[in-house]
C-alpha cells in the first residue's frame, strides 16, 4: 500500500482512495502530485499527508503536461509555503530550480545514474537540451570528459545551468550555451550527444549527427513511444537520420512509464556520420 493510502485510509471512502495516485514527486522541498479530478475536492486532506513527510514545505498539484518550446510546467500550489524556488538532492549533486517555471524529471534517475557511467575520460559531450543541468552537471561531477556543452532555449532554466556548474564547481569543464540548439550547437565535435528531451528529438536527429565527430560517437536518443512499437519507431528514426552513415544500436530500454499505453525509452546508438563529398 501506498504512503497516501495508508495515511488516508481513515479519511478517504474505499472508492476515493482507488484514485489516489501511486505515488508523487519530490524535488527539493516541494511535493508535486497529479490528483483525478475526482480527488480534487480532497486535495486539502491529502495536501496534509504530504505536509507530513520529511522535508516538504509545499504541496502543488499537477494541472497538465509542460508547454511551449520552453517546456514550462503547469503547476498549482495548493498548501505549505508559497516558495517554489528549491535545491535539489541527487547523485552528489545540487540542483537549484523553480519548480513552477522549468521542468525536472524526477523519473529519469536511474537515466542520470547510467550515463555517468558510460561516458569515458576525456570525452567531448554535447547536451542538445540541458535544462538545468539534469544530466550534464552529474557527468561533470562524476565523470571525466574533456567538456561538456550544455545548450538550453529557456533563458531561465539556462541562468539556473549556469548556477548549478558553479555551485557543484565544475564550470571548468560545463560550458554553458544559450539558444537554439539549431543555431548554437557546435558541429563536428563530440564523442557523445545526449537527446534529452520528448516528442520533438526526432526533428533533431540529423543535427546530432552532425555534431558527432567524424570519425562517429554516441548518440543517446529519448522519445515517448506507443508501447506496441516500443523500439522500433526510435531505431527506424535514427537508421533515417544517419542515411549513407554507419549505425551500431548499442542498448534499448525503457526509462519509464509515461502515459497509458505509452513508454518513455532511450536508444544507445554509435553512428558514424556518412562521408561529405
């Protein structure tokens, strides 16, 4: 049984506690739940609960997916402190964000953890779209490249990048990149590029090819499939991208459920860019 259900089994009717959710995020000193709008009159006795846990001061409730290019969260806060400007605690490293105005995926840890490590000393990383850090400050910190270009569009999740390399002092090795990765992105450069990002890496791909050196490197490629062409949509797209290239599909897995019938995975993949006559 769950924290919430257990706590709330004398609070809530049988029918009410079958729609909590599993369980919620925390980052840092906000709890963010995604309520059924079945629950959404409850959501003080269930903010309460939350109120409860070590280290929380504030409940939000979920109101929908992130939008616009900036991929801004649509949150709510519903109880505790009004402060959605938190630091969070992962692999060693500090995150210092707003919860309320970028997004951070609380379900890619075990992501995070991974890549670290796999990437080897001196390598040359690019983070297509680094957000605040979430992959790229763990690899400066536990890691050994040579460098790491972390490129991000949203102006307030790229001044929170720039905090956190200072803040974990690895500004020698993170070289944070404000834009469009389209514009910004350095070519012809890296051992390894990271696709961190959902629904719209595919359009990219043929840019991360290019960013690759020469000679080829790693490209690690995320997107939210149907689960009846889990792999093989992702592995199609990159086959395409890297036309008259050489592709090695390294590993395939599932990073996390994203939605009914819908998986968020990540395609290892080597290629070597084909030849420009």
């Amino acid at each position: 049984m769950s924290y919430l259900r257990k706590a709330l089994r004398h609070v809530l009717p049988p029918d009410e506690l079958r729609l909590l959710p599993a369980g919620f995020d925390k980052i840092g000193h906000v709890a963010i739940i995604s309520l059924h709008p079945g629950l959404l009159k409850k959501q003080s006795e269930i903010a309460e609960q939350l109120l409860k846990i070590k280290g929380v001061r504030t409940v939000a409730i979920r109101e929908g997916p992130v939008y616009g290019r900036f991929r801004r969260p649509r949150i709510k806060v519903i109880a505790g402190e009004e402060r959605t400007e938190t630091v969070h605690r992962e692999h060693g490293c500090l995150f210092k964000l707003d919860v309320a105005k970028v997004m951070f995926s609380v379900g890619n840890l075990f992501e995070r953890g991974r890549l670290v490590k796999l990437v080897g000393r001196e390598e040359t990383v690019v983070d297509m779209f680094a957000g605040v850090g979430q992959f790229t400050i763990p690899i400066a910190k536990h890691a050994a490249p040579r460098k790491i270009y972390a490129i991000e569009l949203n102006p307030v999740a790229f001044r929170y990048l720039q905090e956190n390399a200072a803040i974990n002092r690895v500004g020698g090795i993170v070289e944070p990149v404000l834009g469009d990765c389209e514009k910004v992105a350095p070519v012809g450069i890296a051992d390894r590029v990271i696709m961190g990002i959902l629904h719209v890496a595919h359009k990219y791909l043929p840019l991360a090819i290019r960013i690759l050196k020469p000679e080829g490197g790693i490209i690690h490629y995320h997107e939210s499939v149907p689960r009846k062409i889990r792999f093989e949509r992702p592995v199609a797209r990159i086959l395409s991208a890297a036309s008259g290239g050489e592709v090695e599909i390294l590993k395939m897995r599932v990073v996390k459920k994203y939605a009914p019938g819908v998986d968020h995975v990540v395609i290892d993949a080597k290629v070597k860019p084909p030849k420009i006559s």
